[in-house]
C-alpha cells in the first residue's frame, strides 16, 4: 500500500503523465466522499463493480482544513465513509483523479457506474472524473512519469 505526506502525494499527482493525462491531481473532499458512497453502495471494496483497487483506510483529498491550511487536511476513509482531518505530515493513502470538479448525472444502474478504461484508469460515469486504477501497481512497476 502506498503511503505519503500530503505534500509529496499532492506534488506526485500533479506531476503525474499518465494514461495519456497530465492533469491528475488529489480529489477534492467532496469527490472523495462521493467515491466513498459509492463503493458502500455497490457492496464495497470487494465488488466486481469496483475496478479501482483501495484499501479500507484513509485517503487524503486535496481540500485543506481551517485557517491554518499548511498544517490540515481533510482524508475520508473509503470503507466507512468516515470524514476527518490530519496534521500534512502523517503519511497516508491516495488516489490520483483528473477531469471536472464534479459534475452529478443521474445513472439508475449501479454496475454501469465505473468503466474500466482499459489503460490503468477507471471512469465514474455519474462524474466524468478519472482515476487510477492502482497507484500502487504504478510504483512497483514504475508505470508513471512523475
């Protein structure tokens, strides 16, 4: 499982050129837990449903917390929905997405929610975001530019 200081997992997403993107970034607070629901709803981490390999724990968002916002920022723990923050130092999971800041469609059938796009991303049809499939198969085969 790969683990960072926001910091360092914020500059590898934005220096990510990747699946033919180079605009990969941390997700927002909102997208974050937007995924999270999602997940929970289409039965959890273990679906088939879910091409995006996570672990239950936490992951940072690139949304800061308070006044402070060098020192906090919001994670969400993708198995339980569970929203906090955290001092910028500890290292913790992430998940790099590109695409518009979250854009609601309406699609009825959960299994056509996430496409697999067949180049190591996977695309949230209710969004249009993408994300990786497996940051951590990107750094044990060193499949990235970053």
């Amino acid at each position: 499982m790969v683990r960072l200081p926001w910091q360092e997992a914020n500059k590898f997403c934005q220096n990510l050129d990747f699946a033919g993107h180079n605009d990969w970034r941390l997700p927002t607070l909102e997208e974050l837990a937007d995924l999270s629901v999602k997940i929970q709803f289409i039965n959890g981490l273990q679906s088939p449903h879910v091409p995006i390999k996570l672990y239950p724990t936490l992951y940072w968002s690139g949304t800061h917390c308070g006044e402070n916002t060098h020192s906090y920022t919001w994670h969400v723990n993708v198995s339980t929905g569970g929203i906090n923050y955290v001092y910028n130092i500890l290292a913790l999971s992430f998940v790099p997405v590109c695409g518009n800041v979250y854009v609601d469609l309406d699609l009825p059938n959960n299994h056509l929610i996430f496409e697999d796009l067949g180049n190591g991303t996977v695309k949230d049809n209710q969004t249009s975001l993408i994300w990786v499939k497996n940051i951590e198969k990107m750094f044990r085969e060193g499949i990235f530019n970053a």
